[in-house]
C-alpha cells in the first residue's frame, strides 16, 4: 500500500457501482514503481449527486485526474472543458485530467485499450466483421478503435435505438458506409463479437447475446472485468468458440495514461515497467 501523507497527490475511479473497478490495482502499484507520491481510489456517486461530486473534485486542490467507469462517459465527456478527438467522436471520456486554468481535459482510451489488447493475442482486424453490443461510453470508444484499425463492417446493438442512431451517426461522417445500426445483434455472419454492455457484472444478469447464433470460429469478446470469466464468455466457450476477457483492455491503457497524465518517475524517467 502507498504511503498517504499531506503531499499525496489524489486520482479517483468513479462509478455506479465500483466494486468491479481494477484500475487501482495497476495504477497504484505504478505510482509505487515510479516512486509518484500519489494514490487512487474508488468512488461511488449516485446518477443525480454525479455532477456535484465532480464539481467537488475540480474544486479540490489535490485531485489531478478522475478515470471514469460505468455508467457516467458520456456524462463526463459533456462536464470536461477540452475533448481530444477520439472523445469527440466516441461522445464519451474515460479520463479526465485537471487544467491549470480550471476545467477538465477529457480523453477516451477504451477504444485503444480494447484494440491493443486483441492485437497481443494475435487476433487480426483488418476486413473484419463486427458485432458490437453497447453503444454507451465504452462502446462508443470502441467502435470508434474498432474502425480505425480496419474493421470492414460494424454492426452496432443497443436496447436504446435514438442512442444508438446518433453514434452510427457520427461514425458514418469519418466511416461512411461501414456502419449500420442493428435492430437485433448482428451474429450470423461475425467474425467478432463484443459485448460492451453492464451484463455480466451481476451473477443474475442475461446474456447480452446468444453465442449459439454466431459462426464457428467466431470471437466472442467480453469487456466486463469482473467476473473475469462471465457467464458469455463460459457459454461461448463451452460452443467451441473463442474467447477474449475484459481485463486485457485496461491493462494495455496504462501506458496511455502515463503519457496523458505525464506520470513520470523523479528525474523524468519515463522507462519504468508497467
């Protein structure tokens, strides 16, 4: 554990619930790595106190970021004062990082996290076809990766089809074509199948889709971190078909937000393992 004192400076994980965050676990044993006095720490706020909390945050001294979990991207993304482009696209933040003038700088790193981690596995994107289930702050972020890496057709599924509708939207303006808006998830013909949805965080949770509709050979991808191993990703398994854990796109952002929050070891090494 860091040691906390009077010069510690804070971060924060917020969410509704946060019991499933795991950035904690990586970013606090960095800070210890790069000997940064600094700590970060869940918190739950409820949807209506959201924006207090946060103003409360900007009007705290020694806040310098804010990671930012489900349910509240998009929400963020609307409160920060700046937008890097894949924010502005994606609509969503999963980081925010304090201004000097005041005001959030807002950036959305899922979509990257999510691609780099596919990319260690080997798992090609380039002419593929997508089943993406989720078009919230993360899902979003995703599809936003997902195209910029080459994915040749993305089918999108959202039980909110005006949510879903204004993100085919904007991606089809920097997309054209590739991007159609799916009534019922698209499976029969994905090569890759990604449930960026809040299912399977509760052991009572329905599937977000049914794997059995999808192709041999197929990748069923699931960004929920907790379950590690979620009730889809056990039945897409258990059909003989591959499978990809949530955990793998959180731990390919760390890097990213070493540079986005400038977390540097004491002398500027920028070399430390992470």
């Amino acid at each position: 554990m860091p040691t906390v004192s009077g010069t510690t400076r804070l971060y924060v994980v917020i969410g509704d619930p946060v019991t499933q965050v795991r950035a904690p676990s990586l970013l606090n044993p960095l800070f210890a790595r790069l000997a940064i006095d600094a700590v970060l720490v869940p918190v739950q706020a409820r949807p209506e106190a959201f924006g207090t909390v946060l103003a409360g945050f900007a009007a705290t001294g020694n806040v310098d970021g804010v990671f930012v979990t489900i349910p509240y991207k998009v929400a963020a993304y609307e409160l920060a004062t700046e937008r890097s482009t894949a924010a502005q696209i994606s609509g969503s933040a999963n980081v925010l990082r304090r201004l000097p003038g005041g005001g959030w700088a807002a950036d959305n790193f899922d979509g990257a996290g999510f691609v780099r981690g596919l990319a260690r596995t080997g798992q090609p994107l380039e002419g593929t076809r997508v089943a993406l289930m989720g078009a919230g702050g993360a899902g979003s972020a995703i599809a936003v990766a997902l195209l910029g890496a080459g994915c040749r057709q993305l089918a999108i599924h959202d039980p909110d089809q005006a949510r879903c509708a204004d993100l085919v939207a904007r991606l089809d303006v920097h997309w054209p074509g590739q991007v159609t808006r799916a009534v019922q998830p698209a499976l029969a013909d994905a090569d890759l199948a990604v449930n960026a949805t809040p299912l399977g965080l509760r052991p009572d949770d329905p599937l977000p889709f049914p794997p059995e509709t999808l192709p041999a050979g197929a990748l069923v991808a699931d960004i929920i971190m907790k379950p590690a191993r979620t009730r889809l990703l056990d039945a897409a398994g258990a059909l003989g078909l591959r499978t990809h854990p949530g955990i793998p796109m959180l731990a390919e952002q760390v890097d990213l937000y070493r540079e986005f929050f400038g977390f540097t070891a004491p002398g500027g090494d920028v070399t430390a393992s992470t």
